[in-house]
C-alpha cells in the first residue's frame, strides 16, 4: 500500500480532522517567516514625512513613516510586495484553518474529556488570529486602517466610567496621538509569542492523548518516516497555495487608499471576513444611547463592539463544561460523534453559525443596498428582524433533520433499504425487493 493512499484511508476514518490544525500551524510558520522579513524595513513610528518613492501618485504627500516605510516595502524592496501579500493571506487561512478545526471539534464532541484543555486554546487561538489581525491591518497606517483605528477608538470610549481614560492611555493623549501606531506594533509582536506557546502547548498534548476517531475506525497507523513525510507535503502544499495567492490575488492595496487623515474613511471600507460579525452588528444596532446619572451610556456601541464578542468568547470556551453539567457526561471519550447523533448539539452549532453568518452578511448593507438597488434602511431592518428569527428557524429545521435521518437509519436496520424493484410472487401478488442496510446503526438519538 501506498504512502497516500494510507494516509488518505486514515483521514477517512476521523483523522482528516488533524489537518485543519496542522494547515494552521504551517500557516503561523508562514507568518513567522515572511513576518520576519517585513520588521526588517517597516517603521512602526506616525512621525510625519514626505514621501518621495517610486509611486508617483503620492509622491510629495505628506504621511506618516508606518505609511511611507510601507509604501517602500511594497514598490522599492525587491520581492516585498510579494511577501507583503502573501503575510497577509497566511493571516487569513490561519483564521480560517483555527475556525474549521472549532467546527470540527464541536460537531464530533472533540472538546470531551480528556481534550477540555485542547478546546480552550484552540478557542484561544480564534481569539488570537482576531487580534492579530486587527493590529496587523492598522499598521500601514491607510485610509483602510484609519477606519478599524477609529473603531477600536469607539468601542473602547463606549466603556463606562473608564473608557475616555482608557482611550488617553491608549492613544497616549490626543486621537490618534503619536503613540498608538507603535504600541499596537508591540501588541502585535506579543501575540505572535502567546499563538506559538498555545501552538506548542497543543502539540504536546496531541503527542501525549493521541487522536480522536470515529466509532469503526482503526488507530492511524503510520510510522515516523511516513508521518514526516506526509507533513511536509502538506506543508509544501500550503506553501505553495499562499504562494500563488501572493502572486496571483492582490490583496489590502495600500497605495491606493492614501494615507490616513483623522475624520475622514475611504469608501467601502470593510473589515476582515473574520471581524465581519462585529462590523455588521454595529451596523445593524439601534441608536440606543440613554443618560444614566446625566452621563451617556453608549449601548449603540457597547453591546455589539464589545458585549456580543465577549460574550460570544465565553460562550464558547465554557460550552464543554455546560454540556458536562446537562447531560452528566464525565466519562473520557477517545470516539467522535456523527452530528446528526446529537441533534440538539447541532442544532445549537447551526444556530450560531447562522447568527454569525447574518451578523457577517450585515456588514455589508451598504452594498447589497447599492448593488440590488434597495433601501439601505429596508436591508437595516431586515437584519435586526433576521438575527433574531434566523437562529431559531435553523435551530428547529436542523434538530428536525437530524432527528429525521436517524430515525430513517432505524427504519432501514429493523426493515432494510427500499429498493424501489418490485417482484410478482408465484401466486400473482407482488412485492418490494429490500436490500439488508450497509451498517446498522445502534446509537442513543
């Protein structure tokens, strides 16, 4: 038997899941590396300069070094464009590779014990890449940037009693100061360092506990060589990807957003697809703004910038030991369950998906308004109704398929598979012919 199509035969059997974490941690050595390269010729400083570089559109405006450095990085370093594009794709696919492995992880039960440990960090992890992100996206100082500096801005004044200190302390005086550009860069350096010791820390205890399957399926069975050699390849494979996406997929034009100018954002200015959830939810959120003991109590702001994504964390890293507490289940697991086995489980994951992807779908209101040539107030409205309705229709249609499935796999284990033949008995009646079912299936709805 071959290399692949062991391997392959293996991830059929549950371990397909490891890829998604293993596709994250290359990814994170991707931007390790290009990352590397990149602090080599940014300046994280707003001090203000004029630029005179290769792109002749702005040449002799005035902006600030960050911008100016990226500018240089981008069109007078050979190769830094690439690495530039192909930093901020790495950045990407390692967001998307942490949510598919919380997919994953809590649609099989992966996050049971023994493996409550390795749940939070990958928790930790989406949390991370988030931020990683943010901080990364306001360091080439645009127009772009401009807007997610002016929403961290907003959110944290929006706190009570304490967010205009917070704010003066952040930004070290006057928005948006000399200072926020350079602690920021900082924030992005220390979470780079948390996500490799959650990275090696994930590592260890997936050497010591192994991994999951699902029921019927055999242990992996590869040696060390063979390990070694199928993740380089996937390793290549995912080198290789960012590498064309670098090449091929222009991504966060900076130059053409100009530099940033306080008041002022570029139009259709949105967010990562990651932090779409939270863009949309402030989009979509009444003007609520009411006087508590005479002061402003910003609600408009707080609860989707900082309530919704707090709470949305908490939810989730607390969610194993809530399941553990309703059902009673304590026993260690080592087997995966089919999702549609625990129908209501994946009932809730549905509906939070759903609440995520409306929330995501929000952000961009302006745009399906312009594109659709509907009113903008009309979209607004429909998503506030739809974030509410939404998880609770997809909450009752899952249960119910999932439900509806397993009862069918009992019809066909106690009377077989209709075959839809029909067959004239000796006597001159007739009779459908039945296929005995493939597997029966004998598991708790």
């Amino acid at each position: 038997m071959t290399l692949r199509s062991r391997y392959v035969r293996g991830a059929g059997q549950g371990h397909w899941s490891f890829m998604f974490g293993e596709i994250a941690a290359y990814a994170f050595v991707v931007l390790v590396l290009t990352g590397a390269f990149l602090m080599g010729f940014y300046e994280p400083t707003m001090r203000r300069t004029v630029y005179d570089g290769t792109y002749p559109t702005l040449r002799g405006v005035g902006m600030s070094g960050a911008y100016a450095s990226t500018l240089n990085l981008s069109f007078d370093v050979r190769g830094g464009l690439l690495v530039r594009q192909i930093h901020h794709w790495a950045a990407v696919i390692f967001v998307a590779a942490v949510l598919l492995q919380l997919f994953r992880m809590f649609f099989t039960a992966a996050f049971r014990r023994p493996r409550g440990l390795n749940w939070l960090i990958w928790v930790g992890l989406l949390a991370l890449g988030m931020a990683a992100g943010v901080t990364g996206t306001v360091l080439p100082d645009d127009q772009l940037s401009g807007g997610s500096l002016s929403l961290i801005q907003g959110i944290v004044q929006s706190i009570p009693v304490v967010g205009t200190y917070l704010t003066l302390w952040l930004f070290g005086g006057d928005v948006p100061g000399d200072r926020i550009i350079p602690r920021l860069y900082e924030a992005h350096l220390v979470i780079g360092v948390l996500v490799l010791a959650l990275l090696v820390l994930r590592h260890r205890l997936l050497r010591r506990q192994g991994h999951t399957r699902f029921a019927g399926g055999r242990p992996r069975t590869l040696d060390r060589r063979s390990r070694l050699v199928a993740a380089g390849a996937l390793f290549s494979a995912v080198c290789g990807v960012l590498a064309l996406l670098g090449s091929l997929a222009q991504i966060n034009p900076v130059w053409l957003y100009g530099p940033f100018e306080p008041g002022s954002i570029t139009a259709g200015a949105v967010p990562g697809w990651y932090m779409g959830f939270l863009d949309g939810g402030l989009r979509i959120m009444p003007n609520w703004e009411p006087n508590v003991f005479g002061h402003p109590l910003s609600l408009a702001v707080l609860i989707p910038g900082l309530v919704l994504p707090g709470a949305f964390f908490t939810l989730l890293a607390a969610y194993p030991m809530i399941e553990r507490r309703v059902t009673g289940d304590i026993r260690p697991h080592d087997l995966l369950d089919r999702p549609r086995d625990r129908a209501t489980r994946t009932a809730i994951g549905a509906a939070g998906v759903t609440l995520y992807g409306l929330l995501w779908a929000a952000a961009s209101n302006d745009q399906i308004a312009t594109h659709f040539h509907l009113s903008l107030n009309a979209i607004t409205i429909f998503f506030r109704f739809a974030v509410i309705a939404g998880p609770a229709v997809a909450f009752t249609v899952t249960r119910r398929l999932c439900l509806g499935l397993r009862q069918r796999e009992r019809d066909e284990a106690e009377h077989g598979v209709e075959t839809g033949l029909i067959r004239q008995l000796p006597g001159g009646g007739f009779e459908e012919l039945i296929r005995p079912p493939r597997k029966a299936i004998d598991r708790a709805p």
